[in-house]
C-alpha cells in the first residue's frame, strides 16, 4: 500500500471516529433534553388537573366515597388541558376510567395496577405506552385532596413529534459525516500526493542515474527547510560524493596505467637496443633502474591498497630517536652531493608501527635529497614540542611553488617531473606518508619558498 493511500487511509479513519464521538455525544445530549422537556410538560399539565379538580372536590365531604359511588366529575377541564397529542384521563385507584380527554375517544390510558398502587400512597411515575402504534408518554399523579390520594391523574404524551426531530437530527449528522469523510478523503489524497511528490522526482531521478550510468543528474527542487527538501538536499549532496570519488577513482586508474607504461616503454625499448647490439652495460642498467622504479611504484599501490581497505598500523612503543638515527644513517650512505646534518636531539618514545615510521622518514629525507641542488644541506631534528615529538626536515632545495603546497599530499602530484636532480618518482611518496602521520594520530606541515628550501614537519604523540 503507498505511504499516499496509507496516510489519506489514516487521516480519513481518525476523522470518521473524531466526527462519530462528537455526533453520537450530540445526538445523546439533544435527545435527552427533548425527552426531559417531554416530561417536564407532562408533570406541568398533571398538577394542573390536580389544581383545578381538587377545588371542585374540596366542596364534597369524603371526595373518595364521591369517586367511588361514581360521582361524576363533571369537569369540561380534560379536555380544556388536552393539546393534540396530548391526552389527559382521570381515574379511579382501581383504575376505572371517570373522564378523559375527547381526543382520547374510545380508548381508555391504561395503566398497571403497580402504577396505581404506588398512586394511592401518593407516589407519581412514569410510563410508556403506545396508542394506535404511536408511542406515548405517560405520567401518573395522585389527585390530591386534603392531603388524600383519591384518584389517579394520567397524562400522555405523543412522543412521535420527538423522535421525528430526532430521527432528522440522526439523518442530518449522518449525511454531515458521509459528506465531510468523502471531502477530507479528496482533499487529503490531494495534499499527501503534492507533499510526497518531491519524493517520486526522487526516486525517477535515482532510477535514471541507476538505468543511464549519469552521475551528473541532480534533483530539482525548489530549496525549501523542510523534509522533503533536506531529503532531496542530502541526496544531491551524495551525488556529488559518489561522482567525485567515481572521477578520483577514474583518475587514479588513469594514473597508474600512465605511470606503469613509461617504465615498460622504456624497458622494451633498452632490450631492443640489446638484440641490436648496443651498449650493453648502458641498455641494463637503464633496464635495471626502471624495473625498480616499477617495483616501488606496485610497491606503493600495494600500501596505499591496503590504507583504502581500512588496514590498521601496529601500535607499539618506538625508541623513536633511535629510530630516526637510522634513517639519518641510512639517508647519509644515499648521497654524496647532497650534504645531510643533525640538529637538536631528543630522546623520546612514540607508540605505533616501527616500519611505517621508518618508511615515512625515509620518504621525507629522500624528497629533500631529490630536491635539492648538489652542494646543499639537508637537516634533520628532533624535539619535544608538549606531549608530542616534532620532527623537522628541512632543505635548502628547490622548494614548492605556493599554488602547489595544498596538493602535493594528493596521489600522483607531482610539481613537475624535470625538476628532481634524480629521475624515478612516483608522485605516490606524500600521500603515503601523509597516510602513516594520519594512522599515527599525528600531523604533517610544509612551509617551503621556491629557490630557498623547504621544511617538512612532523607531530607524534608521545608515549604516556
Ligand atoms: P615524487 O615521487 O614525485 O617525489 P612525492 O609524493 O614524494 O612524489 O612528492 C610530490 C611532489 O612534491 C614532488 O613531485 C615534488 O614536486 C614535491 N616535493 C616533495 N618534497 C619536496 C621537497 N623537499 N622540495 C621540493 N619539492 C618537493
């Protein structure tokens, strides 16, 4: 069933039963006041049958003995009080008729012994009857005279006129709800088909994307602060997410497809040479020096593979300065032209995966070798900086030009290939090292000034 015809269903049902309570509690309340009109009318007319009969009687000396020899109770005053639809009879206690209304005609009101004995101890009630299939409503009295029950006042009501009232009250309700269910089931399919519409250009649009393969589709909508329009907000933001990371990944194959042709062209290049004859020693090494570029650029897929896939570093405790004292050592044995140094040294402790490290610091001091003209200097520092180790390393090479500062953490960026005094990068290094700094918990700094140097600064939190 569609969230439409669900919400019109439920919005039409709590309608039906909110209209039903307050026609029912209507309808209860005005019937009850009609039907205690009635009565208040009967008990009116029976205490004025009362009045007047018990004047005329107050003259006879024993008004029972009268009533009960049959004395007539001449008085035109039934009829006198007699209304159409309504009916006055006067009776004895033993429930002989002495006079009733004319629109009574033949028919005598009669009431159950019960009624009359309760009559006689001077207690009135109430009663139904019906006359000629209508129904009436009937009060009894006691005629009293000096204090003595001596007959039974009854009064009747036509009760017809009352339920006519009410049956057109029931009708009029009725066809009140019927009408105001059909309107609101209208009016409500209307307005949750114009509030969900947003939702089925939604749901087309992420049909199209799925059928077409387009993920420059977005959806139009109105900016509007509510649901709906955060829903359609969100997923054009997630659209532009998905499309950018499809373009990065796009890019990235791109990348490495480039980047692994130029050392394959080269290789096959140096064996043709070889099968030719050429310089053999020259056609190797050349063969020898792109194979290991290849190495390192799998080598670094690998890693940056597996940083995608979520894989997490080891986190143990690192004689860090030691550490750094290797790769100092290490970098040393890798150049001559380049002079590399050490400045202020501490001894610190660092938690995290002793490889990783090695291989960021490497990565950083090769840069600065690559990067700097020969007969430069290349220094290398250790500090505490609170509670984290600063690692500085700074060169007096090339440096970066300013507009390529923010991308040079990207994958395959690369400032400009002619300038590295050796041959052989990648483009991945900084991303890679950015990585390991980020799985650390730490942060990574340049400042650099193309033709001055530039310095790489790393934060690591120390052991506590
Ligand atoms: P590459 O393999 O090209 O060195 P990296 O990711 O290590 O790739 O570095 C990205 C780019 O940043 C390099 O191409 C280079 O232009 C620039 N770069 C990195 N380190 C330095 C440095 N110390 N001095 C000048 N430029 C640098």
């Amino acid at each position: 069933m569609s969230i439409r015809l669900r919400l019109t269903l439920w919005y039409v049902i709590l309608l039906a039963i909110l209209l039903a309570v307050f026609s029912g509690a209507l309808f209860a309340v005005f019937s009850l006041s009609l039907f205690s009109e009635v009565d208040r009318r009967l008990e009116i007319r029976a205490s004025e049958v009362n009045t007047s009969l018990a004047t005329a009687l107050e003259l006879q000396s024993d008004p029972r003995v009268f009533i009960l020899r049959g004395g007539r109770l001449t008085l035109p005053t039934a009829d006198m009080f007699a209304m159409p639809g309504v009916f006055v009879q006067v009776s004895t206690l033993e429930g002989v008729a002495l006079t009733r209304s004319e629109n009574l005609g033949a028919q005598t009101l009669a009431v159950s012994s019960t009624v009359l004995d309760g009559v006689g101890r001077g207690e009135a009630s109430y009663a139904s009857l019906s006359r000629n299939s209508v129904p009436l409503r009937v009060y009894v009295s006691p005629l009293t005279v000096r204090n003595q029950s001596v007959a039974a006042i009854i009064v009747a009501e036509s009760l017809q006129p009352v339920n006519d009232t009410l049956r057109r009250l029931a009708m009029l309700l009725i066809g009140g709800i019927v009408l105001g269910l059909v309107i609101a089931s209208i009016v409500g399919a209307l307005l949750a088909g114009s509030a969900l519409a947003p939702i089925d250009r939604i749901t087309q649009t992420a049909q199209a994307i799925a059928r077409s393969n387009d993920l420059t589709r977005r959806i139009e909508q109105k900016p509007t602060r509510d649901e709906v329009g955060r829903l359609a907000e969100t997923f054009n933001e997630m659209l532009a997410r998905i499309e950018e990371l499809f373009r990065a990944q796009q890019r990235f194959v791109a990348d490495v497809s480039h980047e692994l042709r130029s050392p394959l062209t080269a290789i096959r290049g140096n064996l043709d040479l070889l099968r030719r004859g050429a310089d053999s020693q020259a056609a190797l090494a050349a063969i020898d020096s792109e194979a290991s570029r290849m190495q390192r650029l799998v080598q670094d897929l690998l890693l940056l593979a597996q940083a995608d896939a979520g894989v997490e570093i080891q986190k143990q405790s690192v004689e860090f300065d030691a550490l750094l004292l290797e790769v100092y050592h290490q970098a040393k044995l890798t150049t001559r032209e380049v002079k590399v140094s050490l400045a202020d040294w501490d001894q610190v402790q660092v938690v995290g995966d002793a490889d990783r490290l090695k291989q960021l610091f490497l990565n950083l001091i090769d840069n600065a070798i690559k990067y700097t003209p020969v007969g430069g200097v290349v220094t290398l520092a250790l500090a505490r900086d609170g509670n984290r180790a600063r690692v500085s390393i700074a060169d007096t090479g090339i440096g970066i030009p300013e507009k390529d500062v923010a991308h040079i953490f990207d994958r395959f960026y690369r400032v400009d290939k002619s300038r590295a005094r050796e041959q052989g990068g990648t483009g991945l290094g900084l991303s890679i090292s950015k990585w390991i700094v980020d799985q650390h918990g730490g942060q990574i700094q340049v400042q650099s000034q193309v033709g001055k140097g530039s310095t790489f600064t790393v934060w690591l939190p120390l052991v506590k």
